[in-house]
C-alpha cells in the first residue's frame, strides 16, 4: 500500500494577505499526518465518481492520477466531513488482469475530497489503464501513458492543444471529435472555467452568481467537469494544464483586478480561493499546491529528445496591462522593458531551459497572443495590450535571445483570442523582410464565442494585409491537432461550423508545417 497523503495547514505566504484574512484557511500538502478518522467505506447514497477521471503530467516512469468524489457535485459534493480511503490501481490492460500497481490515497474535506496520486515505478513510453475504488464504488476506467526515457529518439509524438470553453455559450462537441484522435497527449492552455454569474439564454447555465468564495469556485469547476465529453477526453490520455485569466477573473494581472476598485487585500482572498479550486480540479502534482495565493504552475515535460514542452503562466506574475487594458497604440508603457509578462524568475527559468535542452523541437505552451498583430488596417495601430504588445521589450528580449542563443526549433502554442492564428514570429516585427525566428500556432476556442463567424481571411482582409508574418485566420470553434517527427512539425486546424446544438462534423480547416531547422510556418 502506498502511504497516506494528508494535509498541513496552508502557510500565507503574503504579509498583506495575512494582515486582510480573518479566517484560517487550510489546503492540504504531502507530508503532515493527524488524527482524522478516516473512513474506508462510507455511506455515500450515490456514486461518489461523478467528475470522472483524469491523468496528468507524464514522466518517464507515471504521471498523476486525479479523482474527486463528489456524489452530489453541484450541491456542495455532498461528502461527510471525515477523510476517506480512496483505492487505485494501475494495469497493463484493460480488464486489469495484470495490475503493476496499487495503493491507497486519502481524500481529504480541505481539499474538496479530491485525489492526487503520483504514481512511478513504471516503464517508460507505454500505456496503462487506471481506476479508483471507494468502498463498493468503482470509477470509470482511464487510459494514460507514460513519456519515452529521456535518451530516446522516439520517431513521432501525436498531441492537440485547446483552451476557452465556456460552458454556457456551446457545446463541447470539438472533445467529442478529438476523442476519436490517436493522440499521446492533450494539453490545455487556459479558460477552463468562466467566472461569470449565471445568465439565462444561451446553450447551457452557470450555477449562481459571479465567482468569488472557494464554495464558489469549486462548484463552478464542478459543473464543468460533469460534462461527459469533457470527462471521456480526460479519461482517453494524459493532460498538460495550465491557466489564463478566467479560472480567477478577467484579465486580471498577478494581484491586480481588472477593476482597479477592488480592494488588492479581498482580490488576493479571491485568487486564493481560485488557485485552491484549481488545484483541486487538476491533475497536478503535489508540487503545485497552493501556498497562500502563490501556486507554482510553470514546468517542463520532456517527450524523448524529440520535444520539451515549456508549460508556461502568463497571469500570476505579469505586469498590469499598460495604458489601460484593451487595443491601444505601443504607448511608452508598453515599451517599458521592466513590462513582464513572465516575471523575472520564470523568464531565467525559461531562457536556461531552453539552452540546455537536447530536444529537437522547444515547445512554448502559453496563454496570450505573442505575435504583434496591428488590429487596425492604415496608418497608426492597434495592438492589445492583454497580450505579449503590452510587454513589448519582454517579446523582443525573449525572440532576440531564441535567435541569438540558436534554440532549436522554437514553437508557441497559445490560447486565448478564441479564433485561430498562424504567425511567423520576427525580432524585429517592424521589419517586414525580417526572417522569422520562431513558429507561433494559436488555437480557437472549444465553445467560447458561440458558433463562431467567417471561415477564413485571405490576404486581402484588413488584419493580414496589415500583418504579413500572419499566415492565417479564422473565427471557428474547434482545437489544434499536432503530428511531431524529427524533420517536420505538422498543426492540423479541426474545427466545428456549430455549438449551439450537437453533432457538427469535424473540418480539418487548415494545415501547416514546420521544417526541422527552418524556422517558420508553410502550407502542408
């Protein structure tokens, strides 16, 4: 049996946090055992499984396992305040006739009864089937893989990327296509939630009103999660996650509100609650707890020594947005080269990793648009300052060292804008003959938007007249398929013409491919 993983209290690690806080809050962490009675067959009157299952952050030798019970999801979970003993096993097969591995996990009332198992010991590069067990209750079973070893040269890697699914303006039918995909991975680049109050009207509708308490947010999660095609592509293979704005609030920056009213001291006590939920609704490892309102996000996980994937936060440790938020001129604001959009740490972080990684392709996995897209045709320009234009100097610095330190093929997926981009990224974006040193592939939304407008720019649309390392846009719903080999990186754009209603087809809009060693985006 795998040993307990009970909580210790949660340890604020802001002095204005603390000095705000009236309560004592707790969020669980390895390594502190009580004595809470814990419970191994509770009395639950209803399947405690109904989030489903998920797999995350795959090495070598595991990844994580992630559960929540919860048998009345949206009423709070409807758990007894007791710890409980949730069993998990690992198997080579299906039916698990063959199980490698097994243990015991303790889920927890501070964190939501939610499970986080970091299993290891097993063979690199396969895959394996998981399910959790409570009392007579049995999960649904998952599919995960673990990652080739480290000094492998594996000859392809299959993955998508998706972001932005706002539960009440669509359907997730794009999950329902994506699950029919041989993909190894599945990484989601932010907006996972929406924190908006509930409004009649649309496809589907929030529970209660605009998010702000850590009940608040962990319902929220939870209404998502009990959508089944949500839940069966977490349950196909392992995810990357990462956060934008949404999961706390629009557009905030690190401990700023977008509303410049809000008290800094209850906007921390907010992205507390937030962080906290998020964890409890992830498969992250247990290095991610929260501390406070501080939660270490930013990582890497290695595919081979065919790709490193650079899991970035754009939100925590960010610069507000400059001369105000929305599309503005490059004001001298947005010039300031002390503007961050990752914060110093994370910035050295991630210029060391990528010179010394072995990899052949350098992955970027991150939130907000980098590419410095002019929203306005003719003289003058419009850029928004949200995304990396409001931290110009920091763009330049980050493409200037890619290109002067030689980082081998640079590629950056992003989130966010809820349409599809294709970019070339230049140093010097003023340049129109510049060479492009890196390849930026921006994904739509899932169901953010609704169903979406025009299918697809051409060159004589105002936005790629204007913008000529933009090689294509398109305002669809949908996700990113990617195929990686050694010599060429291909994104397939699959999009659906409809979320309002089910069972739209799949479209494979547009492809593109990167070459090894030939920085920028062709037509496949």
């Amino acid at each position: 049996m795998a040993r307990h993983d009970l909580p210790r209290p949660w340890l604020l690690s802001r002095r204005s946090f603390l000095a705000a806080s009236t309560s004592s809050l707790l969020v669980a962490s390895r390594g502190w055992c009580g004595d809470e009675i814990v419970v191994r067959r509770p009395s639950l009157g209803a399947t405690p499984f109904t989030l489903g299952v998920a797999s995350g952050d795959p090495d070598p030798r595991g990844f994580v396992l992630w559960t929540r019970l919860a048998p009345k999801p949206l009423e709070g979970g409807g758990m007894p305040r007791d710890a409980v003993a949730v069993g998990w096993e690992v198997a080579e097969d299906e039916g698990f006739g063959k199980v490698v591995r097994r243990g015991e996990s303790i889920a927890v009332p501070q964190l939501a009864h939610a499970v986080h198992v970091e299993v290891d010991g097993l063979e690199p590069d396969r895959w394996y089937w998981y399910r959790f067990h409570v009392g007579s209750d049995t999960s649904p079973v998952g599919h995960a893989r673990t990652v080739p070893a480290v000094d492998a040269a594996p000859e392809k890697l299959r993955f998508a990327f998706a972001s932005c699914q706002h539960f009440e303006s669509g359907l997730y039918t794009a999950y329902e296509h994506m699950a029919k995909e041989d993909l190894d991975l599945v990484i989601h680049l932010g907006d996972y939630i929406y924190e908006g109050a509930g409004k009649p009207g649309g496809v589907r509708q929030h529970i209660g009103g605009e998010l702000r308490s850590l009940e608040d947010y962990r319902t929220r999660h939870a209404q998502y999660k009990t959508d089944t095609l949500l839940q069966a592509m977490h349950a196909r293979c392992p995810w990357l996650v990462t956060w934008d704005d949404h999961e706390v609030a629009n557009n905030y920056a690190a401990d700023i509100a977008e509303d410049k009213g809000v008290d800094p001291h209850a906007f921390l006590r907010q992205r507390a609650s937030a962080y906290q939920a998020y964890y409890e609704h992830m498969p992250l490892r247990h290095r991610a707890v929260p501390t406070g309102p501080d939660m270490a996000l930013y990582r890497r996980v290695r595919f081979g020594q065919l790709a490193e994937f650079n899991v970035l936060d754009t939100r925590q440790y960010r610069s507000d947005q400059p001369n105000g938020d929305g599309g503005k001129p490059l004001k001298p604001g947005a010039l300031d080269p002390n503007q961050t959009m990752l914060g110093r740490k994370q910035e050295g972080w991630l210029c060391r990793g990528m010179i010394q990684s072995p990899c052949r392709w350098n992955v970027l996995a991150q939130q907000v648009m980098m590419a410095r897209v002019d929203f306005k045709p003719g003289d003058g320009g419009t850029f928004s300052m949200d995304q990396w234009s409001g931290c110009d100097a920091a763009r330049n610095r980050l493409l200037d060292f890619i290109a002067t330190r030689r980082v081998a093929n640079p590629i950056v997926l992003t989130g966010d804008i809820h349409s599809n981009w294709c970019n070339d990224l230049l140093v010097n974006f003023d340049d129109r003959e510049s060479k492009p040193v890196a390849s930026e592939f921006v994904g739509t939304s899932i169901s953010s938007g609704g169903n979406g407008g025009g299918r697809v720019a051409d060159a004589r649309s105002g936005v790629l007249a204007e913008n000529p390392f933009v090689k294509f846009q398109n305002n669809e719903r949908g996700y990113v398929s990617c195929t990686v080999t050694p010599s060429s990186w291909r994104s397939d754009y699959q999009v659906v013409e409809f979320v309002t209603t089910p069972g739209a087809p799949m479209v494979t809009r547009a492809s593109f491919v990167v070459e090894n060693g030939r920085a920028g985006v062709q037509p496949a």
